[in-house]
C-alpha cells in the first residue's frame, strides 16, 4: 500500500490531467489487495448480477466470491478488496482485457485514475494515480468534471456516513474485552455488509445499520469499561 500512495500526485478541483483509455485493461492487472469493495459497491454488484440472471445471492454471497477481507487495524476493523486471479494478479472480473462488471463496477474504478479520499480537516480530496503513465497522452479532463461525472451523490452520502463513523467504530472495537470481540466482528459484517434487502434504497438501510451496529457496539464495550 505504501508503494502504491507513493505513486499518487495530489490534485485540486482546479487541475486538469491529459486522459485517454487504452483499452489495454492495465489498470486491472497487478491490483492485489488495492481494489477496494466498500459495502454500496457490494450492492450494486449483488444487485446487478442478480439482475443479469447470474445467481450471486446476497451480498455476503458476492463478498464471498469475489473479495477478500483486508484487517485495517488489529482491533478487528475490517475492509474488502477485490479477489485477483493468475500470475498477473488481475482482477477477478477482467476477461479479455474488458470489464465484466462495467456498469455496477466499484467507485474506485469509476474513478480511476483519480481516487476520491476523505480529508483530514473534513472533506474530500482527490489524487492522480501514476502507476499507468501511458494513459496521459490525450484530451485534458477538468479534475472537477471527472469527480462530478464519475463519483455520484449517492456516493458521497455514503462516504459521509461511513468515514463519518469510522473513528468511532475503531474506539468502540479497541474498548471491546477479548471474550466478545467474535460477536463484534459478526455484527459488524452483518450490519456493514449483509443486512440489506437489494430491492429497497441503499442508502436508508446503511444509515440504519450503521446505527444499529454503533449502538450494538457500545453496549459490548460498556461491558469492557465495567470490568
Ligand atoms: S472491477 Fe472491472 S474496472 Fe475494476 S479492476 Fe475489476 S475489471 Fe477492472
């Protein structure tokens, strides 16, 4: 990870970057552990393959099919990233050098080659990745154009309600006593990844979920203060 965030400038709305996709699926390729899949990708993932007659289940079922959980912390703060296959550690949808899942294909490769990210002082900013230096030879893309088309509202809210309660979680989970970390850990999937019904909004259930899991997680790190 560290050699990849040494590989992205950072850019302001103001920038432009020449852009031209190649069609070479480069991008796709060497992406271990770098593409992450966060829960409203794992939605529209289920949803869309459930849709094109491809049984994929529940989003647990796409999880475990397609990804694999990465430990963001030793507390039990968990991320998914994309499955790679073969010695070019390509991603698990790439054939034939296109994209199987183009249309519900997660936010960071929407975004590609700019990655949106929270700022430290609140906000968002936004980097140009370099691993790929053949693609900028073409047109000029405007930064602010690019996020707007490719980054959408949903998007956003969701990011504001994850990243928002994401330093929470991680304090709850490290005040957590040893003996209930497990049922932490389950509920945490459950309520970030498995709980959802993909034929109503996204967004509603997220923000109760993500509700239910804060308060369910205060409840166990109460029992750590006590003791
Ligand atoms: S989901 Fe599609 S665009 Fe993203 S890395 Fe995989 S093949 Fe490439």
């Amino acid at each position: 990870m560290k050699d990849f965030m040494t590989k992205m400038v950072p850019l302001t709305p103001s920038d432009r970057f020449p852009f031209k996709c190649r069609m070479c699926g480069a991008c796709c390729r060497h992406v271990r552990e770098s593409v992450p899949l966060e829960s409203l990708d794992v939605f529209r993932l289920a949803k869309y393959l459930r849709d094109k007659g491809e049984d994929a289940g529940g989003m647990e079922d796409v999880l475990a099919a397609y990804a694999l959980p990465v430990l963001l912390s030793e507390n039990g703060y968990t991320a998914f990233m994309l499955k790679t296959v073969g010695a070019d550690d390509a991603c698990i949808f790439l054939k034939d050098n296109r994209c199987t899942v183009h249309p519900a294909k997660p936010r960071a490769c929407r975004t590609y080659p700019v990655a949106v990210g929270p700022y430290e002082l609140g906000g968002y900013e936004q980097y140009l990745s370099m691993e790929q230096p053949h693609h900028y030879k073409g047109p000029q893309m405007s930064v602010k154009k690019w996020v707007q088309r490719y980054c959408s509202r949903q998007d956003f809210e969701f990011l504001n309600v994850d990243i928002g309660s994401a330093q929470e979680i991680e304090r709850l989970l490290q005040k957590i006593p040893e003996e209930a970390r497990k049922r932490a850990m389950v509920m945490f999937l459950f309520y970030k990844y498995s709980a959802f019904d993909l034929d109503k909004p996204f967004m509603e259930q997220f923000t109760e979920n993500n509700q239910k899991l804060l308060e369910a997680l205060r409840k166990l790190a109460q029992r750590g203060d006590t003791e």
